[in-house]
C-alpha cells in the first residue's frame, strides 16, 4: 500500500502550486464579485447580486457580447477551414514543404502585440500596403479607413487574427492526418474512390479527434480575444469593436474592481455554457482507428 503511495508524492509540489495560484485567487474572485470593493471605498461591503444587475442593464456589455460572439463564430469556422486546407497541400509531397510549414506557423509565435502594431500600419488609410495595392492595381474605390470605419473595423481585425492563429490550426491538423494509414487511402484508391470521396469517408472521419481540439481551443481563444483588439481599436471606434476584455480593461481602469470581477465570472459561465455542448457534440463524432 505504501509503494502504491509513493508516487502520488510526486504530485503535492504541483497540486500546491494550483491551489494558490488558481483555485484560491478564483475563489477569492467569486466572493469579491459580490462586494462593492472599488478604487475609492474605504472598506469592501457585501451587496449580493448588485454587480450582475448593473451589468445585465449596461448597453457596452450588450454590444461587447454580440461582438464576442460574432468574433468568435468567424474565427472558430474560417480558422479551421484554413487550417484544414493548408494541411492537407502541406502533408502532399511538394518541394520546400518543411520550409512553407514553418512559414504558415511563424505568426503564432509572434506576440498579439506585435502583429497588431504591424497591421495597424498595414491597414493605415494613407501609407497602408492594403490600400496602396488597391490603388495600385486600379481598386481604389475599395480602399477603406480599415479600422477607424465601423463597417470595416470588426472584419478587419478577424482577418489579422486568422493571419496569426491559422498555422497553429494547420499544425493539429497535420499531426491527424499523418496517423491516417496510407494502405487505407491506397485501397479506396484501387477500388474506385475519388479524392473527394476519400476526404469524405476516411479522412473528415479519422480527423476527427484533431478537428474537436482544433475548434474548442479556437472557440474559447476566440471569446477571450484581448490583445490584437486593445492594439488594433481599442474597443473603437466608439463601441463597434468592443469585446469582453476591453470592457473589463475600461472598468478596471476605472477602479471598479468588484464589478469588473463580475464580469469576469460571466465570461467564463459564457465559455462554459458554449464550450462543454460544442465539445460533448464534437466527442461523439470521433473515430477509433
């Protein structure tokens, strides 16, 4: 019984460090939530459920909310269509395709930060390469205020998010589809399939486990979008581009702690709410091979 024991041992400097770093500042946050505590109080004070009624009747957190999640509805499908296209040509016998594959992954380990700046100089009205190119091949009437026009803005920072997360998409992809055994896709071959029918069949099928890790990890990065938004629009212009983060960022700026850790535990029962349906619905399409 004591050697059986022993291992678990191994566990207790980690299982500690869990305890104080997350579960204790989460628990902390939960009953903070439920306290007037702000910048300018000279005590915190219990007020029950004041918070969460103040926030339910602020139009900001409406329109953060449906930006949320229009951001992270195009983001969870485009990403993965991309991604899923890029690794089937890169798992193809095709010159330089180790060096394409580091080329496609590189701007998911560049920080949000950076790439931001950069696109804001990318999509600038006057000096961006967008609307220089534009005019240049004689489209100028396209050019656009990329991120300072309400129609434009949103769109504009779901396009440099995909930029970034779409080789990170492609990698998880390629490691499903190396594991699909070769005989199997020789054999449907010999025996009359089609590409098409191929990736119908066998291929969308033994992807499958990829493609549920792929779209939960999409989905909640999604809805926790912070830094390319803060760089990019800081929430404008206006509110068209605001979301959760920017929100919270604005009210804790404000010193409305107790109310910004409200919101907080409202974004995550929205990312539970949306998460554990989409990934109990994705487990039951999966594939033993």
């Amino acid at each position: 019984m004591e050697r059986r024991k022993y291992p678990l041992y191994f566990s207790y400097p980690a299982v500690t460090v869990f305890l104080i770093f997350f579960i204790a500042p989460t628990l902390f946050g939960v009953y903070y939530s439920f306290t007037d505590w702000n910048i300018n109080a000279d005590s915190v004070k219990f007020i029950g459920f004041d918070n969460y009624a103040a926030l339910f009747q602020e139009p900001r957190l409406g329109k953060a909310l449906s930006n949320t999640l229009i951001f992270a509805a195009a983001v969870t499908v485009l990403q993965n269509v991309i991604g899923f296209v890029l690794a089937l040509v890169m798992n193809e016998s095709i010159r330089m395709r180790n060096f394409f594959r580091m080329v496609f992954f590189m701007p998911y380990v560049i920080a949000p930060i950076v790439i931001g700046y950069v696109f804001r100089a990318i999509y600038h009205p006057e000096h961006g390469i967008v609307n220089t190119i534009l005019e240049g091949v004689g489209l100028g009437f396209m050019a656009q205020d990329w991120l300072n026009d309400p129609k434009w803005a949103l769109f504009s920072i779901i396009l440099t998010d995909l930029w970034k997360v779409s080789g990170f998409t492609m990698v998880i992809y390629l490691a499903g589809l190396q594991f699909i055994p070769k005989d199997l896709l020789e054999s449907a071959a010999i025996d009359g399939a089609n590409y098409w029918h191929r990736l119908k069949n066998i291929i969308l099928p033994l992807v499958a486990s990829s493609t549920t890790v792929n779209i939960l990890l999409s989905l909640i990065g999604s809805m926790k979008v912070f830094e390319m938004v803060m760089v990019l629009t800081d929430g404008g212009p206006g509110y068209t581009t605001e979301v959760f983060y920017t929100y919270i960022r604005s009210t804790f700026s404000m010193g409305q702690m107790g109310y910004s850790t409200a919101i907080n535990l409202v974004l995550f029962a929205l990312v539970t709410l949306v998460g554990l349906p989409v990934l109990a619905a994705l487990k039951k399409r999966e594939v033993e091979m």
